[in-house]
C-alpha cells in the first residue's frame, strides 16, 4: 500500500461503544534495535511510574476500565481478552520492565503504559489496501502475533481490518502477524485508541506526544488521518 494514498474509516457502531480513536502514518522512518538515548530516556520514565504502579492501581484505573466495559458490552470475556495497555502495565509490575523489540515498537509502548491508551503500529507496505476499524461478521482472517496458524474470528467484536479482510489487531488485545514492524519498516500506520472514559483530549495529546518521540527517535515525517 503507498502510505500518500493510505485511508482510515471509523465505523459508527464501533465509535457508538464508545471507542476513541486517532491514526496517523509516519514514512521515512529509521528503525534500529535500540537507541542509548532512549534507552535511558525509557528507564527514567519506568522508574517513575514503577514509584506509584500497583495491582490495586491498575484494577482501580478508570481509563483501563472503560475497555473493560467496552468489552462487556459486547459480550466479550475480560479473563481471556485484557486490553494492551492493562497487559503490559502487569508485566511491568511483574518484571520491572517492559518487554523489548525494536526502536519503534518499543517508543509506543512506553507511551501506552504512561497514557494508559491502546497503541499499536503496522508497516504499510504489508497492509492490503485501506484500514477500517468495524464491527467483525466472522469472515476475517487473522494469524496472531508470534503465530503461524489462523485463529476464529468472533462475530459481535470489532478490529482493525484491511481491504483483504485481514485483520491487523483484534479489539485492542491482540495484533496480527502479517503487518508487524521490523528493523526494515520504513512506512507505519500508528493507532492511538481510547474508551468511554477517555477523552478526546487525551487521545489526541498522547498522539502528539508519540509523534514527537518518534520522529526525536527514528525521524520522519507525520501525517494524521481523518476517521472517514
């Protein structure tokens, strides 16, 4: 997919549970392993929020409670399906880190952690087509992260699906396979998700702020996407 040409959609039931949502592309992009600079930039940013970080927080959180009520409102388990920002927040209190991948991925996830939000990326030159955020009929395909085989697909959920009916992340648990990022990712779409108790100001804030450590980190260029 050319990354000039790429297109969001946001459809009106998924936006009427209550889901926030803001996207944007960054193309010239220069990913690596790590980065000393943000590596202690990282460190720095986790020992503050390990200070306060606690089991009860996290359960206590409004913003990680307005996915869970997202989810239950459509009749999907909480047990088996946490949102990212709450699954990474307990490794964090479990390990005393987060998990490492690459420069990119590793950026947004700090910012998930500190915003409490849903973020996610995916390299454009392996997205078929335009991105939509929809209800599922139980059609799509999709080969989570780290796995080769096709999982079911739930009708009544929602994701991020491609014009090839790929889906790129299922809810905000769990991401596909096929459109991950890696050292060569040169061109991503980034997400920036949210839930009824999230306000607009927030998503918005937290994208600026991953935008500006992007691009302090790995360079290139922004552009923001419309939801239509």
């Amino acid at each position: 997919m050319n990354a000039d040409k790429l297109s969001f959609q946001l459809d009106p039931q998924v936006a009427d549970l209550g889901v926030q949502v803001e996207t944007f592309v960054m193309t010239g992009v220069s990913n690596r392993k790590d980065d000393p600079r943000f590596t202690e930039y990282r460190n720095e940013c986790i020992s503050k929020l390990l200070g306060t970080l606690t089991k009860e927080s996290i359960r206590e959180s409004s913003i990680l409670a307005g996915f869970r009520q997202v989810h239950t409102s459509i009749g999907v388990s909480n047990k088996k399906n946490v949102a990212a920002p709450e699954a990474l927040l307990g490794i964090l209190l479990q390990l005393g880190r987060l998990p490492q991948t690459n420069l990119l991925v590793d950026i947004y996830n700090l910012v998930s952690v500190q915003s409490q939000l849903s973020l996610g990326a995916h390299d454009i030159e392996k997205v078929a087509g335009n991105i939509s955020l929809r209800m599922t009929n139980g059609s799509e395909h999709f080969v989570p992260l780290g796995t080769e085989e096709a999982k079911l697909v739930r009708e009544g959920e929602y994701g991020y699906v491609d014009d090839a009916n790929d889906m790129l992340c299922r809810l905000e648990v769990r991401q596909c396979d096929k459109t991950k990022l890696s050292i060569d990712s040169k061109e991503c779409f980034f997400i920036v998700q949210g839930n009824p108790n999230t306000p607009y100001e927030l998503v918005h804030s937290t994208v600026e702020r991953l935008i500006s450590l992007l691009q302090e980190y790995c360079g290139g260029t922004a552009r923001i996407l419309s939801n239509s």
